[in-house]
C-alpha cells in the first residue's frame, strides 16, 4: 500500500536528480560542451585536454560532494527534529558546526595569538578538516556528557544552544585580537564551500559518510516510534535512550565529517525535512529519510548550479545561496500549508 | 480511583516500567518486572496515555502498525501476521473508516478509540490506560467504556484504567482500587460499597456517597 503511493514521487525526484547532477557539472567558468562533459565522464574522445582536466577534477569532485553534504545534512535535520520532537531542530543544534567553527577559528585565528603552537601560518588541505573535526568532537563530548545527565530532551537541545553560544563567544575574543587577513581566512572558511576537494579527501568523505548512512537505516525503528513521545516508545520495546545516543552519535558523525570538509553550510538541514514532509505528506521514516536524501543532494546541487552563475568568472559563497534562496521558498511553503509538522 | 493528585498516574507509571518505582518491586507471574527486559515487557503491558501525541503526519493505520514494534524486525517490515493483528484490532475497536485519515483529523473520541486500536495490536495480556475518558463528553465516555468492557468480555485480557468516572466505575469494573491519602483499598464495587469504602475518597464536607443510588452527591447546604 504504502510503496505504490509513493513511486511516482521518488520517480520524478530521481530523474531530477540525475538531470541536475549533469546541469551542475556542465555549470561554471569555462564553458564545456556538454558532449564534451559526457564523453570526458564516460571515455569517449575529447577535443581539449583541459577540458578533461577541469571535467573530472573539479566538477564531478563538486557535484559529488554537493550530493553527499545535502543528503547528509538533511538526514541529520530529519533525525534532530524527531529526536527533539521540535520543528526548529536542525543538524547544528548540539554545537557540532559551533564546535568545528572552534577548531579552525583556534587554527586561524589563534595562530597569531599562541604563535609557535602551530607550526606554519600557511592552512593546508588537511589541517582545516582535522582542526574542524576536532572542535566538533570537543564540543559534542561536552554537550553529549551533559545530556548524559539530563533525562528531558529538551534540555539537550537547550545545552547544545547554549555551547554554540559560548563557542561563538570565544570565536568573537579571538577574531578581537586577530590580524584582517587571518580573519578573511577564517570568514572565507565559514562561507562554506563544495569544491577543491580532492579525489583521496572525497573518499575519506564518502566512506564516513557511508558508516553514517548504514546507520540511519537501524534507527529508522526507533524513529518512527519516537513519533508517539518517549514514553510510548519505552512501552513498544525500544531502548529509548541507546536509540538517542546512536542518533545523536550518527548526526555528529555525519555533521562533523560535512562540516570539516565544507565548512558551516545553513539552512539545508533544517528546511528540506520540511520540504520532504510536504512533498509527500507523511512522517513515515521509512518514506521520509529516502526522500529527504535525495530532496536535500537537489536543494544543494541546485544552489550550487546558482552559485555558480552559468558563464560567469565568480562564484558566490554556497551559504549565502542556501539561505538566500531556500529561506524565502521554506516561508512560502509554510504560509500556503499552514500547519508544520515533527 | 482517587482524588487528583493521589498518584494514580504515577501508579500506572510504574506498573508499566515507563517509571522506577518510588519503593517496592513490582511482580508480572511471579516475575520481577525490573528482571524483564523492556522488549518482553513490551509483549505483556500495552499502554495508553493520556498526554497528547506529539504534531505529525502519521495516519491512523500507520500509528495502529506502530503497536506491532515489539515484534517486527530491525526495519520494521509487518508480516503477514502484523497485519491480520492490526486489522483485528481494528475490527474490535470499529475504526475500520478512520484508518486513512491522519490522527490530528480525528476527535478526541475518535483517537483514543484509535489509541485503544494500537495498543490491541501491541497483543498483551494486560493493557493499561490512564484516564482514556479526560477529554471527552458523556456519550463519548459511555462509548469507550463499554467498547473496555467488551474487550475484557471477548479478549480476555486485563484492562487497568484510572478514572475520575466513580460512578461508572461502580457499575462496570471487576475490581476496584481506591488511592487514600493514607491507605489503599481494593476489591469489588459491591464490596467497597459495603464496606463504606467510597466515603474515604473525597473530603465528606461536599460530596457524600449514597448507597441506594450508587453514586456520589453533592451536599446541598
């Protein structure tokens, strides 16, 4: 019953999918053909090298991370707002993206303030990932130690404000005593960005992304019982605060792995749950987390295709995109629907 | 029974494992219920609460379904035998025209008889309710109550409310527990009645029990 109702919906999304994973790639400073782009994905023959070059280097690289950063952004948005039973709830509520804005603020930032702490001044590819990953993981442990000892999830969410807040406290001290340059670096960083990623990082990304991934799928149960409260969830067999720890351990996972690579990106986590869940009217997890995967890979491959501005030399930022144009399409689909859901 | 406040809610809590006991153990067939793990709990005690459901789509069928997690596999695929369970339960609780509707659709009558429905499809000996009348009107309460009544009759199964309707409650329950501020009494309502055991539920200065009408009246001064 439940599977014929809803493959026309992923039909159509799926198609869109593809076509807009080849419109994005096509997309960018130097005009490619897009026989050309086809052929240098596929093996055909290519006029110009260059054009290869760009094709599989940089392109495919971006679109790649497009898809798996909007997927997973948007799952961990979809596991939050059930956890936390709260709409507002998005993947960056514990302070995973506070805590990584941490780590490369401390990297950037601080390099001038504790000097021979860090070895060189100049950011590698690497450092900027593990720096990320290693505030998340700070702050995570931090709100995660003090959930432990709170019952009411509420409190959690609350906490996890509360570390973002402090964190952006010690991020506002540092950027007070640091140098213009060091603080472009650091707001170029918190821009976010989908691209210049390199085949070895994407498979780093795409294997912890995978773990993640394989995970949901086990939570899926717990989910969908979380969706009568907690207390009918304990009296349906499930081991109500294991099933919290493994979403909340998913979501960081999944959250600090984007976050290190792309940076801090707005937005998507939050709203394509509510994008999905008016698509196909259903808070069914099992209907829900495929849809919001491939709604979310859209929403992002769309805004970068944006952000890109066809034939344009300049890239605007992927954060200022997601907001500038999902806020607006979030607020109209609310206003027309009138009734938000968990 | 007992007046607000007595502990009633609490008292389901904690028979039902949602809560550790305040002091004491709690024995399912000479079982320790803090011995059974909450999967096989889950297959004896089926619950319905009284605070609202949180926002969401669910329909009706799909919150029915939810009752059969406890034995459904890691991706919760419903068998065969789910669903003759759930389309039992929702036989024996007459929503067969509300089940695809979504539940914020339904009246506060219509969705505890659907909350009723999942907690028959959960399969327990034992289903516990609190207070499953609160929020509804005369004619919705007599409907739940004698649909309980049926149940325990055709299913056999025990069925453990708490409820503000004493007068209902006198004609319809088995057993009555009655929660004082310091003791507890229990027993048949004609043995409670007898015994003047309903006098002791609420301050005698207002409402007073008459014996010949079996039921509470006010104290007209």
């Amino acid at each position: 019953m439940e599977k014929t109702k809803y493959t026309k919906q992923f039909l159509i999304l799926s198609v869109l999918l593809i076509i807009l994973f080849f419109l994005n790639i096509s997309f960018g400073s130097v005009s490619i053909p897009f026989k050309a782009i086809f052929n240098s994905i596929f093996g055909g023959n290519i006029t110009k090298e260059s054009w290869e070059t760009i094709v599989i280097h940089f392109r495919v690289p971006k679109a790649i991370i497009a898809v798996l950063v909007g997927s997973g952004l948007s799952i961990c948005g979809l596991l939050m707002q059930t956890l936390f039973k709260n709409p507002l709830a998005g993947p960056f509520v514990l302070g995973i993206s506070s805590g990584a804005s941490l780590g490369v603020a401390l990297l950037i930032l601080g390099s001038s303030l504790f000097g021979g702490f860090f070895l060189t001044n100049t950011v590698s590819n690497w450092s900027l990932p593990m720096a990320a990953s290693f505030g998340a993981i700070l702050v995570l442990s931090a709100v995660i130690t003090a959930a432990n000892k709170v019952r009411n999830t509420m409190s959690i969410l609350i906490i996890g404000l509360m570390f973002g807040s402090l964190t952006a406290a010690v991020i506002s001290v540092l950027t007070y005593f640091s140098e213009a340059t060091q603080i472009q670096q650091y707001l170029f960083w918190s821009f976010g960005s989908l691209g210049n990623l390199s085949w070895s990082e994407i498979t780093v990304f795409a294997i912890i992304y995978s773990i993640g991934l394989i995970g949901t799928l086990f939570v899926i149960k717990p989910l969908n019982s979380f969706l009568l409260g907690e207390d009918y969830a304990k009296s349906l067999g499930i081991n109500v605060k294991r099933s919290r720890h493994i979403i909340l351990l998913i979501t960081s996972i999944l959250t600090g792995v984007i976050t290190a690579f792309s940076g801090p990106i707005a937005f998507i986590g939050l709203a394509v749950p509510h994008i999905a869940r008016m698509l196909f009217s259903s808070s069914n997890h099992k209907i829900l987390l495929p849809a919001v995967a491939i709604i979310g890979a859209l929403v992002l491959l769309i805004c970068d295709s944006i952000a890109q501005l066809p034939t344009s030399e300049f890239t605007l930022p992927i954060n200022a995109i997601t907001s500038l144009f999902g806020a607006p399409i979030v607020i109209w689909l609310l206003v027309r629907k009138k009734k938000i859901f968990v | 029974m007992g007046e607000n406040g007595i502990g009633k809610s609490t008292l389901l809590r904690t028979l039902s494992k949602v809560q550790k006991p305040l002091s004491g153990t709690i024995f399912i067939h000479q079982k320790n219920i803090e011995k059974i793990t909450e999967k096989a709990l889950s297959k004896q005690v089926s619950l319905v609460l009284t605070a609202r459901l949180p926002e969401s789509q669910l329909t009706v069928y799909e919150l029915i379904a939810l009752g059969r997690q406890p034995y459904t596999n890691w991706i919760d695929k419903l068998s065969p035998v789910d669903i003759e369970k759930i389309a039992t339960a929702i036989r024996q609780t007459e929503i067969e025209h509300l089940i695809n509707n979504r539940f914020y659709e339904l009246s506060d009558g219509q969705l505890q008889r659907v909350l009723i429905a999942r907690a028959l499809a959960q399969d327990t000996e034992m289903i516990i309710l609190d207070e499953p009348t609160a929020h509804l009107d005369m004619h919705q309460t007599l409907k739940i109550f004698s649909l309980l009544k049926k149940l325990v009759a055709t299913t056999q199964k025990t069925i453990i409310i708490s409820s503000h309707e004493v007068n209902l409650a006198i004609q319809l329950a088995d057993e009555i527990i009655l929660l004082t501020p310091n003791t507890l009494l229990t027993g048949t309502p004609k043995k409670l009645m007898e015994t003047n055991a309903f006098d002791t539920l609420f301050p005698k200065e207002l409402v007073n029990f008459n014996k010949t009408l079996q039921q509470f009246v006010i104290i007209k001064s």
